[in-house]
C-alpha cells in the first residue's frame, strides 16, 4: 500500500514509462552530451520534427529534460535535478557508449558541434580587431581572472551567476569550482559563442541562457556568488542591475564586479558602446548599499602605461549581517 506521498510515486511512474522507449533513451543521450534545439535534435537522432516534438513532451512532462526558452528558439538539456534527473542520468550511466546507433548519433552531433563552433568562430572573427584594441587598453585577463578566483576562494559555491556572460569565460574559469554555474546574455551571437566554449565533458555542469541583468530568472536568495563582469559600463541602469543580482544572492553568498575605473576616453562611447566612462568607488558602493549589501576593499589592477589607459577593479559585497531582506519581500 502506497504511503501519503502518492505524487512523489507518480512522478518516478511517469518518468519511468517514459524513459522505456529506445527514441527517447536516445534524445535523453543526446541532449546529456550538449544543450540542443529540436532542429539539431532532429539531426543527430535522423527523426522527424513532429515525432522528436512528441518524444520532447514526454519526456519534460516527466522532468527528463529542461527547456530553455530564448525568442523563437529552444534548447533542451537534461534534467540536473529532481526525480526525473536523477533517474534519467543513473539510466543512461548504464547505458553502453559504444552501441552502434548511439555511435551513428554522436557522429551527427560531432557535425552540429562542428557547425556551431564555425558559426561562433565568424562571429568572432568579425570582432577581434575591437576585441584586441580593447586588451591592449586594460591589464592581462590572466590577472583580472585570478583576482576573481582569489576573491572567492573562501566560498563553497554551490550555485554560481555570470550576468552579461558573453563568451562564457567566467563560466569556463569557475567551472573545476562549482557545482553548478550559469549565465544570462541578452546577445544570441555571444551565446553562441558561448555554447560552443562551455560543449565539454568537464563544462556539462555550466549552462547559459538569454536573460536580462535587469529581470534574472532565479529565486531570491538561490545564488552563492554572481558575477558582473565588464557589464555595468553598458548598461543603462547600473544601479538597478546590482539590485537585481542582490535580490537572487543568498544571506551568505557575495557580489563579485569587475569593471573599468572612471577614466576620460570619450570614444568608447562610439566605437564601443560603452554607456559609462567606468565608476568610482563611491559609485560602486552607493548602489551596493542602496542593494542592502556592504562593500569590501576594492581589488586594482593597473593597465599599460599611456594617455588611453584603463585601470581595472574589483569590487565585492555582501550581507552585513546575513539577513538581508530582498527588495520583493521588502515591499509585500
């Protein structure tokens, strides 16, 4: 006799039934080796759009897979939580790797990883001269990104946040020290990029998704470490962005900024878009405080020598007390 908790049973039944189906073990294989739309999904497992749609149902009906929305497109990835996670990845970790259909499979997904990886490498491309200028401006990303490491190195993230992820660098460097870590652009050209950087076995933990700096997609209080990086000088509304970040930090976690300090280099506005001409310290902790967080000691990594110069900083901030009380519980 089944005890009180019969939907707890329901849902391991329903994800049991659908994982029985030789098509679907094959999309749950799939989409465990990368994060892909119903078009690629269609291609590696040389079906049908309708038949894969069906499968895909079923299977986020049973909490198999999640679906990540993002404008007319979808990618799908499986479940890393719940029943249907846990069930779906103790399936397929029996499942043999070297069956020859699942082989035919991972060599049609070895051609959409390929194509990604062009369409990425274009876009690239066509930025890298502005990108390179703008490295010649500003202290060695080794030096920013250890510094980065080093501010949180005290922290077990479990839960990390790349707002404004680009390229997915930050998600790539925190990777060996998270559990889980993800990140939200509002660019499709950077996701790209960024799903092609982050498709390895060792990055299977890291995701990225489009989303805004202004409305993030996460509970209050359900990240351990968020991180804007090079963010703030395009956005309009600096304030209000690490509000945002503040609101999904958990009591204990920490607010990692990195940005540019206030400088004079007009034509970053044109041939950048810079919104802002970097930030001061006061700035920077006005909006922290405004946030309902306490800002450290800022981190400063001097750039090149030269009139057009920028000087990098990091700036961290936490709960005072570890009872901060989030901007949207604060005003119900």
């Amino acid at each position: 006799m089944l005890n009180a908790d019969t939907g707890a049973m329901d849902e391991l039944m329903s994800a049991l039934r659908s994982i029985a189906e030789p098509s679907r073990l094959r999309i749950l294989y799939a989409v465990q080796q990368a994060e892909l739309t119903v078009g690629e999904i269609c291609r590696v497992v040389d079906q049908s759009q309708p038949r894969v749609s069906r499968h895909l149902k079923l299977l986020l009906d049973a909490g198999l897979v999640r679906r990540n929305a993002q404008g007319t497109s979808a990618y799908f990835r499986l479940a890393a939580e719940g029943t249907g996670g846990e069930l779906a990845a103790s399936v397929l970790a029996l499942v043999d790797p070297e069956d020859k259909q699942l082989g035919r499979d991972r060599a049609r997904l070895d051609a959409v990883r390929q194509e990604r990886a062009d369409v990425a490498a274009a876009y690239f491309a066509s930025i890298a001269a502005d990108w390179d200028e703008m490295r010649h401006l500003h202290v060695a990303d080794e030096d920013v990104e250890q510094a980065l490491l080093d501010e949180v190195a005290d922290i077990a993230i479990t839960e990390l946040l790349d707002v404004g992820t680009g390229t997915g660098r930050v998600l790539e460097l925190f990777a060996p020290h998270v559990v889980r870590a993800s990140g939200i652009d509002l660019s499709g050209e950077m996701l790209a990029i960024a799903r092609s950087r982050l498709d390895t076995p060792e990055m299977h933990h890291c995701a990225v998704r489009k989303g805004s700096a202004y409305d993030i997609d996460a509970p209050d209080e359900s990240i351990d470490v968020a991180v804007l990086h090079h963010v703030l000088h395009f956005l309009d509304d600096p304030a209000a962005a690490i509000a945002e970040a503040a609101r999904v930090l958990r009591s204990d976690g920490r607010l990692v900024i990195v940005d540019f300090a206030s400088h004079d280099i007009d034509r970053l506005h044109l041939d950048f878009a810079h919104r802002h001409l970097g930030f001061d310290d006061d700035d920077i902790q006005l909006w922290a405080e405004a946030a309902g967080l306490d800002l450290g000691p800022a981190t400063r990594l001097p750039g090149s020598a030269g009139p057009e110069a920028l000087h990098v900083v990091l700036w961290s901030a936490a709960d005072p007390d570890h009872s901060r009380i989030s901007p949207q519980k604060a005003s119900a």
